[in-house]
C-alpha cells in the first residue's frame, strides 16, 4: 500500500461510490496525478450535485452499473465506507489479483501524526466533539472526521497539519483494516448493530475486533469497563499488547481503575489516573442528559489528558458542552409536554439509553427501515417507562409484534401523522420522545434529515 503521495502518480485507480467520500478522494487522488476512475450504481442524473463537484478534474467515469472490464484496468480498486466489500464483482477483481481496499485504511497510511481512534456502537460523536473542544481549550490543534464527520481523505486533500488527528472509526471503516495502528483506541460500547450490512452480531463483532490488529506497547487503549462485550474483547491478547486505560460508573471499580490508571463516576465527581498523580472532576453543572453521557464524558478526559490536554480546560467543557442535534436533544415545551429529538438513535441500545433517561410517561415514536435488529431487549423499559408507542415505517409491523404488548400502540402511515398522534396524546409533564431504533433510509436520507423535519413539525405546534 501506497504511503507517501508521491507515489500515486500515474496509478490507476478505482473509486467505487460517489458518496461524500468519493468526492474527496477523488480530488486528493487528482492532485497527485493519478489516473483516476468512478464507478457507482447509481445514474448521471441521481449523481448530479457530486458530478457538479468534480467538474473539470481529469477523471473517467462509469455510473449506472459495474463493469468487470474497468475493474481488471486498476491498480487499486478503494471503496467507500458505505459499499459493502462482498460484492460478487470484488470477488472476481480480488480472484483476479486486483488490490481492494476502503478510504479509511488507505487514507490513514499517509498521516504521520498521532491518531485517535474512536469507536463503539454509539456515542462515537459526543466522544469526539467534548474531546476536541478539550483540545482547543488547552491550545492543542486537531482535526476530526471520520464515520460521522468528513470523511478521512479531507484530511489529506487540504494539506492539513495538526498536532492530533481524532477519527470517528465505524465497523464499515475497519472492514478493510490491515496496517492501521492509531495512537488510542477509545471503545465506547458494543451492542447489536447494522444487521443489514452483516449476516450475525458475531461478524459485526469481528468488524469492530480490526481495530486492535496492529496494538504495540505504544498503544492505549480507553474501555468501557461497564459493557461486558467490551471488557470481553479487552481479553484479547492484541489488546493486552498495549496500555489499558477503564473508565466505569461503578463505584466499586474505584480500587482497582485508580491502580492501573482510568476513570471511576463517583456521586458528583469523576476521578481520574492517567499518570502518578490523581485528578479530580466536578459534574455538578453537566448540561448534557443521561447517564451514558457521564461515560462518554469520562472517555473523552482520559483520551484529552493523555495527550496533555489541561485540567482547567477540561473541567471548562464539562459545564459548558450542550450536546449535539438529534441526541436526546431539547426541541420545546408545548402545552406542558416536553418534545425531545433522538434521531440518532439507530438501534436498540440507544433507544434503552434515551429511555434511561426519562422517569415515566414517555410517549415513543418508533420505526424506520428495518435493519433486522432484535427489539425484545426494550420490552421492560417500555412497559415501565413508555405510556404510548406510536410506530412508524417499514419496521412497524415487526416492532410491534415484539413490544406492541407493552403499552398502548399505534401503526401509522406517516411520519408527521405519527408525530402529530404524539401531540395529540399528550398531558401534561408527559414526554414525547423520538428514538426510532432505526436507521432513517425507508423515509429520509439521514437521521439528521428525519430529526429536523420532526423539530419542524413541533414547532407549528400551538
């Protein structure tokens, strides 16, 4: 694999999907003088903002379908995150001897500088948003991307230099993972995931797992002593390899984490050791809701400190951070019920997060496309928590065969007719809250997509 741009000159080389990614490849591909070639499924005309992106570059273009032809042209076929890697065409170009590899494994082999990773099924963004905020604060430079951010080429394409590189890091990235070896890996939490994409938890698993393959003694590693598939996976000799560094809401783990180093949630206060000495963190003022936000939290002042940022400035984020749009996200109060976004609640353990959250007499809007997620794990805290279950899309037959038991359901056709049943059912101190477990593509193009049409809805409210 190429590891100094130098080296891309006159190569020829496949990008497959014109998402956001392919864009930037492309164009950081262009600037180095490759021959560049896109391939994408999709046709001119559906194509055209991407299209209109690259005009004037010297690059090929085969949209509508795959060609075998074009594939066998290429020195290095490089896929976007979101095309999945067992796709019969791959096969052959790889039976063929043809090198394919992901965007993220080939971009991350021209940074020098130090990287973190984060990944986890959720949290990965809040993580990375509080640590760059304590970077800033500290006077550290850094860039972040990834999964949910700019796609790593960015990086490369503006010729930036920062003294840190954070990178949101999804299963899909890893997928292809061979020589990545990031600084610190900060593993938030593992629950079942994108059973679209895989065929069993076990292959989700096994994706996340790639992250660890090039571990050494200069490795940390940042866990969630709290999540048992990630304390499982911590077993793993390739983590052990390295430095690991627990962070825990149990307070019986204090000992023990303060020994080796970590972080403990203890009442008010987080306690952390990433060094001899122990520091001390207030939450009293957190504006951010729930309690997976305290983990997060601790996440993120671990990663912040071992890379020197200061105990004033991360002590600053802590009470001025609001959270991000479309996680467990204030919209407004209307008739005494407040109305709250979490769009991006894509799977069912975030789902259990939000409802964490909230005491009793939630009214949940549920439903999206149905990514072959197991939801029998909601039942108790819907029939605890949930008064009204208001289902929607092309999940909503099969959410409610398993939870429609469990509080009074209703199958509706819409999306603003489902979020208008949730007002209408309102009293108030009721809490109407949008955790459709997941993912947005039967109705929307993302989850930030559906979660501001519903803050859109809301606010006509009178």
């Amino acid at each position: 694999m190429y590891k100094d741009v130098s080296e891309l000159k006159d190569k020829r080389i496949l990008v497959v999907g014109l998402g956001r990614t392919g864009v930037s490849l492309c164009h950081f591909l262009s600037q180095h003088g490759a021959q560049v070639t896109v391939t994408d499924h999709k046709s001119k005309p559906e194509l055209s903002a991407q299209l209109e992106q690259l005009e004037g570059l010297p690059i090929k273009f085969e949209l509508g379908s795959h060609s075998p032809k074009t594939f066998l042209q290429q020195e290095l076929v490089i896929l976007s995150p979101g095309v999945s890697p067992v796709l019969k065409i791959f096969e052959y170009a790889r039976n063929q001897g043809i090198k394919i590899t992901g965007e993220f494994e080939f971009a991350q082999a021209f940074i020098k500088e130090p990287i973190i990773s984060i990944t986890g099924t959720n949290g990965k963004t809040t993580v990375g948003r509080m640590m760059e905020r304590m970077f800033t604060e500290s006077g550290i430079t850094c860039w972040i991307g990834g999964s949910n951010e700019k796609p790593l080429t960015d990086y490369l394409r503006y010729n930036l230099k920062t003294q840190v590189v954070i990178v949101e890091v999804s299963s899909f990235m890893l997928e292809h993972a061979e020589t990545f070896n990031p600084q610190n890996i900060v593993f938030t939490n593992l629950a079942e995931n994108h059973l679209d994409r895989y065929r069993s938890m076990e292959e989700y698993i096994n994706a996340k797992r790639r992250i660890f393959r090039n571990t050494n003694q200069m490795t940390t590693s940042i866990l969630n002593a709290d999540d048992n598939a990630v304390v499982e996976l911590a077993r793993d000799p390739a983590v052990q390899r390295g430095k690991i560094f627990y962070f825990s809401r149990k307070q019986a783990l204090e000992p023990q984490i303060m020994n080796i180093g970590g972080a403990v949630n203890i009442g008010d206060e987080i306690r952390v050791r990433t060094g001899p000495e122990i520091d001390y963190f207030s939450i009293k003022n957190v504006k951010i809701r729930g309690k997976h936000n305290v983990e997060n939290i601790m996440a993120a002042i671990l990663t912040a400190r071992e890379h020197g940022a200061k105990t004033e400035a991360i002590q600053k984020v802590i009470d001025s951070f609001t959270g991000l749009p479309h996680r467990i996200e204030y919209v407004r109060k209307v008739r005494g019920a407040l109305f709250y976004n979490d769009s991006k609640a894509t799977n069912v353990h975030a789902v259990l997060r939000s409802l964490d959250t909230f005491d009793e007499n939630v009214i949940l809007i549920m439903g999206g496309k149905d990514t072959n997620l197991n939801y029998e794990p909601l039942r108790n805290m819907i029939k605890r928590k949930v008064k009204t279950l208001i289902l929607v899309g092309e999940a909503k037959e099969r959410i409610n065969r398993e939870l429609g038991d469990f509080a009074e359901t209703f199958l509706i056709g819409t999306f603003e007719e489902a979020v208008l049943i949730s007002f209408h059912k309102t009293r108030i101190g009721d809490i109407v809250l949008l955790s459709p477990g997941c993912s947005s593509h039967d109705m929307f193009d993302s989850y930030e997509e559906r979660g501001d049409y519903f803050k859109e809805i809301i606010r006509k409210f009178q």
